[in-house]
C-alpha cells in the first residue's frame, strides 16, 4: 500500500465508516467523493465561506480544511444525516423554508449546521449573538436578515 494512505475509521450519520484516504485529503473531500455526501459544498477551500460546514462530535468545522485523517475516531454530521427516518426536515430546515432564508441553496447546508449546534446548546441568544455565531458562514444571496430570523424563530419555540 502507499505510505500515504492511512485508514480512517470514524460514525458519519450514525454509520461506522472506514476509508483509506490520501494523509493530504481533506474531510470535505471524503465525505463528497468517497461517501457521496453532496450536502458538503466546496467553497472557497480555505476555511472562510462555511458551505463545506459539518458536525464534529458537537462543533462546527469546515471540512475543507480539516484534514480526513483527523476524523479518525470521530462522530461527524452531515446535512443528510439529520433528516428523520423517512425524510423528514429537522426544525430549523423548516424554518428556513417559512422565512425565505433559502435562495440559491448553495450556502444552506453550512448554515443549518451552523445553527443546529447553536440550537442544540439550548441557548437563548439575542439576535446580534446569533448573528455572530453564524458569522462563519457566507451568503451571496439573502442578506442574512431571514437566515437570523429561522434561527431566533426556533430558538424562540424551544
């Protein structure tokens, strides 16, 4: 075998997986090609736009600059993996589809997990709050104003 392929054993989406990868892959590149897991856009591939965001055993990476080889032994979340069992959109999915917080889609992925996480931590946070907790995530088309808005709505229920 090539010295440079390690094997990678870690849970995506409640599945055990074991990949050998390239030591220089990223993550974002395993789950994509690897593992078809398309939710997980590649952006700008270095760490600042957040369409490549997953879950890690409970935070927020961005996976294009998370090398795959780190995720050996790790719990990691992709967009597909929290629907429900027979394909039901989580809360904050629906959010964003109540309050227009999706135009082009490309960004959306990043930004629901982006707010799952913050949402999970059973926070309550004042709108500038969550404004800087998805601050890591970049959007051309909404103006960011209904994304904040689904994320303080669900944050409101809870």
């Amino acid at each position: 075998m090539n010295k440079n392929m390690q094997l990678v054993n870690c849970v995506v989406n409640g599945e055990q997986v074991s990949e050998y990868v390239d030591v220089r892959e990223s993550l974002l590149d395993m789950l994509r090609n690897r593992l078809g897991l398309t939710s997980v856009k590649k952006g700008c591939e270095v760490g600042e736009c957040g369409a490549c965001t997953v879950i890690i055993n409970d935070e927020t990476i961005d996976s294009c600059i998370y090398l795959a080889v780190w995720a050996n032994g790790k719990k990691i979340r992709t967009l597909e993996g929290l629907t429900g069992p027979g394909g039901e959109l989580t809360r904050i999915q629906e959010a964003f589809i109540e309050e227009g917080a999706i135009q082009c889609g490309f960004c959306t992925p990043g930004f629901v997990m982006s707010a799952t996480v913050l949402l999970e931590r059973g926070e309550k946070l004042d709108r500038e709050a969550i404004k800087k907790h998805m601050s890591g995530n970049l959007c051309r088309c909404t103006g960011y104003h209904n994304i904040a808005n689904a994320v303080e709505k669900v944050m409101n229920e809870q």
